[in-house]
C-alpha cells in the first residue's frame, strides 16, 4: 500500500470525497499533526520516518535537503498555484514529479484582495473591533472609485483584480515582467506605479522583497499596500515603520514571512490581517482539493 502525507491544513473538510478517493485507491493517508506550515526540519522527519511515497504540499520548505533525505519520495502534488516553495530542479534531478492545480483560485484571491482593499479604506475592521468593544466610533474612509490601482503581477488574478478594479471605477495601472495586452489597464514601469498608485496590491511570486525602505520612500503619502500573494515580498520592518510615520495610511496583510504570524502589525489599527485564507472560499478549495489529488494518483501511477 503506497503511503501519502497531507502537509496542507484544513484538506477534505468541506468535501470528504477527495480522502475516499485516496482510501479507494487503496492509499494510506496521514494528515498534519500540526495544523501549520512545516520547517524545513519538520517535513524531512515526517517523510524520512513515514517513508512516504507521495506529498500532498503546501507551503512548507521542499529543497534539495529535503528530496537528499526522503528518499522514497516520488510524487509531489502542490494543493495550489504557487511553486516558489519548491526546488524543482531539484526535485527533477531526484526523479520526482511535481504538479499544481492552475487556475483554480483565480476568483478566490481577487475576491479576497478586494475585500481587504475595501476593508482598508473604508476601515471596516476598526469599526467592528470598537463595537464589539462597546464603543460607538465613527471613522472617516475613502472610496476605491476614483483611486489609482496599482497592481504588481498581471497573471490570471492579477488580471482578475483588476476587472474589479475597473467595475468600481478606479484607474487601474499595473507592472510585470512580460509586456501583457487587453487588460482594460496601462502597463507601466514598477517604478512609476511605486509613485502613482494610490493602492499597490501584490500578485506576483519571489522569495525576497519587493517593497522595502528604498520602495517606500517613492509612495505617495497615504498610500495603501494589499498582500495576497507572498509574505516574502514586503520588508515587514520597512513597512512597519512606513505605517508608524504615516508615509502608509493602512496596509490588508493575507501573507507572512513566518506563520502563524504574531507580530507588531498585529497591533496597529489601520492594518487588517487574515490568516492566509485567499484558497478558503469553499467552492474554490473544493475545486483545488480534488485537482491536487488527480495529479497525484497520475503521478503515482506513473511510478
């Protein structure tokens, strides 16, 4: 019976039917214990001790250490787009198959990205924190129509953001690596959009930051930052000072370097924080579930 570890939290609780779908392939499952992202260290004794043949991931550490180590590994199905957290070279050279599920969060993540930006402008968290509080409070926001977007990565959500954008009547710019076309939206240079956006929402990939001190110094003063793509593309340090200064009015924060996070942000006001849920819409990680888990028994059949 071959063995699979589910490193992703929350799998298969709004739809069963993906761990029957293992069970009646005659796969013996293993959930994460630790209902977390794994380090690096973590994960490699889970698949060395378990002798795992197939990894159900999330966002967890997959590097060459790890592949070096947990041998019996052959098949890695990301439950997600993402792949930055991946050596794939690495991981080729290893003989193990890599897949993600493409596609799928598309509308979760827009959806997700304008509600933190609305929910920064028109400060919607502070407002329920003070009633829940007892407090009867009413603080002044601003609206999205009118605003300058600025959107960072035109792939699919990128692109989807900004159709939202547009509908609520913002002006939509945005900067990529690759020139993209027929996006409603005007292409400019990363450092032009750092100077005009009155929004900057992130929806690219990486592994260091994008916005930084430097970054933050072209802002204009009172400019908004939304993140729902990687916590590694912003200096948290930067942006928190940036915050306490001023120089940013608010910040929607759905991605950390270190999660769980329990930081500073945690006590700042105009800063709305979510806990990594831009998959969490049901009908998109149902979707996601079950396209991880076809790639997976392909790959394990092909092995």
């Amino acid at each position: 019976m071959k063995k699979v570890f589910i490193s992703t939290t929350s799998f298969g609780e709004d739809n069963p039917s993906v761990l029957k779908a293992l069970n009646h392939a005659k796969i013996k499952v293993v959930l994460n214990p630790y209902s977390r992202r794994l380090t690096e260290d973590e994960i490699i004794n889970v698949l060395v001790k378990g002798g795992y043949e197939g990894l159900l991931a999330g966002l967890e550490p997959l590097t060459q250490k790890v592949f070096a180590k947990a041998n019996r590994l052959k098949v890695i199905s990301r439950v997600g787009v993402g792949l930055d957290n991946v050596d794939q070279e690495a991981a080729r050279l290893s003989g193990i198959k890599v897949f993600n599920t493409p596609g799928v969060l598309t509308d979760a993540v827009a959806e997700l990205t304008l509600g933190l930006i609305l929910s920064v402008l028109r400060r919607l968290s502070l407002s329920d924190r003070r009633m829940h509080q007892g407090q009867w409070e009413k603080h002044m926001g601003a609206l999205l129509k009118g605003k300058t977007l600025g959107i960072i990565g035109m792939g699919d959500i990128g692109k989807q953001v900004a159709t939202l954008g547009l509908a609520f009547k913002a002006t939509v710019i945005f900067a990529d690596v690759r020139a993209v076309k027929n996006t409603g939206a005007k292409q400019v240079s990363l450092q032009q959009l750092f100077k005009d956006a009155d929004i900057i929402s992130l929806h690219c990939s990486g592994k260091t930051p994008l916005i930084g001190g430097k970054e933050i110094t072209l802002l204009k003063k009172g400019a908004i930052i939304i993140n729902t793509a990687r916590g590694s593309l912003i200096d948290e340090k930067a942006l928190i000072k940036g915050l306490s200064s001023g120089k940013i009015a608010g910040a929607g924060l759905d991605v950390f370097e270190q999660e769980p996070y329990q930081g500073l942000l945690s006590s700042m006001d105009q800063v709305v924080l979510t806990p990594h849920i831009g998959s969490y819409a049901k009908e998109a990680r149902i979707m996601m579930e079950k396209m991880a888990v076809d790639n997976l028994l392909k790959g394990l059949k092909g092995t």
